[in-house]
C-alpha cells in the first residue's frame, strides 16, 4: 500500500512565523543593546560625547561659608556633602528618608540631606554638626550626649544631634514626653533612646542657663 499526499494540503501555505526565526530575532536584538551599551562607556572613558546631564556648578551656604562645587542634578545633598565636600558627619544608612542618620538643619528646619537636592539647597542656610561647636568647644546638645552615653556604635548620633539641636530651637523647654515624640524621625538600632532622650533634657536646662546668665 503506498502513500500519496494529500493535493490539498500540498497547496496550504507555511506561516511566516518559526520558533527559530523569533529566537534569532531576539538575539540580534539583544546584541543590539549590548552594542549600545558598551558603546556609550566607551564614549565616557575616552572622552567623547556622554549621554545625559553632565555636571553643573553650584554654591552652597554651610555653616555660614560658601562652598563651591560641581554636581550632577540628581545628586542629593548628602552625597555632595559627604563626596564633594568631605563633610561626612551626615551619615548614608538607609537612603529613602526613613532613618535620620543624615540629618541636617536647612533655613532651621530638621531635613533629611539624601531626600534633598544639592541644586535646590542653593541659597538656603544649611547646618551639619561640624558647624555646632563654637571656638572649638562642643555644643550643650553634643556635650549631653556624652555625658549619658546617649551613643554606642554612633553611626546614628550625628542626625540625632542634629535632630535635637533643631527641636530644642523651637521647643526649649520640653517634657520626657515631648522629646520621645519630637524625636520620632530618627531611629538607634543600638536601641539608646533612653540617653538620648536624657540628653536633650539636659541639653534644654544648659541652654536655658546659658541663656539667662
């Protein structure tokens, strides 16, 4: 018995579409961005034209000085302070406004530095801890802190003093209470709330003193 193929079906024609055809499509496209992709490094190692907003110069009032540097516009305040300007006390932990440990004082208001542009801080007046001592002694916030070891591994002090030098300017006469919620933005994992709030109690009691003499 031998087989004959059917006229009808020898008449249906293929589809256009394979299995085969698309995975090579798809190959050839990925190559394709690769190729883009390493074109464009390329092009910043030698030094030829770079794809997106290059850098732009800015100036800067911190702690009552003028700095002057050159950033990208999507840098934030806090990788320009820490990077450009090797003033590192605010620290980069959790880089989504969350934590506190890059607290800054801008127009004498507690900000996170990394939710802040560096280009939208230009002519406003930004504080960090290295501006709170005077004539090289330390701050009454700062000098509470050591005073009931309000720090432990002391990644997270420099935004807490921060934070308490910056609620104590529109607060200064606070209760325990007041102090835990108007702290509420910075967080310990060591866990040393308790001397820190201590701390701002009895920074509130020097400044106060310090006031009246």
């Amino acid at each position: 018995m031998s087989f004959k193929p059917d006229p009808e079906k020898q008449k249906k024609p293929k589809s256009s579409f394979s299995r085969r055809g698309f995975l090579q499509g798809v190959s050839l496209t990925g190559g394709a961005l690769t190729t883009g992709i390493l074109e464009t490094e390329a092009e910043a190692q030698t030094g030829a034209k770079i794809q997106g907003p290059g850098e732009v110069p800015i100036t800067l009032q911190i702690n009552g000085k003028p700095y002057r540097t050159a950033v990208e516009p999507r840098s934030t305040l806090l990788d320009t302070l820490r990077n450009r300007l090797e003033l590192t006390a605010a620290k980069r932990v959790c880089d989504r406004g969350t934590c506190g440990a890059c607290t800054v004082i801008i127009d004498g208001k507690v900000m996170y530095s990394c939710s802040v542009l560096a280009i939208d801080a230009q002519g406003r007046q930004i504080q960090t801890l290295e501006g709170l001592s005077q004539n090289g002694r330390p701050h009454a916030v700062s000098q509470a802190f050591t005073n009931n070891d309000a720090q432990q591994c002391g990644y997270c002090t420099p935004g807490f003093v921060m934070a308490a030098k910056g609620f104590l300017d529109r607060n200064p006469n606070p209760t325990f209470e007041e102090v835990k919620r108007g702290l509420g933005g910075n967080l310990c994992r060591c866990g040393t709330y308790m001397g820190v709030r201590k701390a701002v109690l009895e920074a509130a009691k020097t400044m106060k003193g310090a006031k009246n003499a």
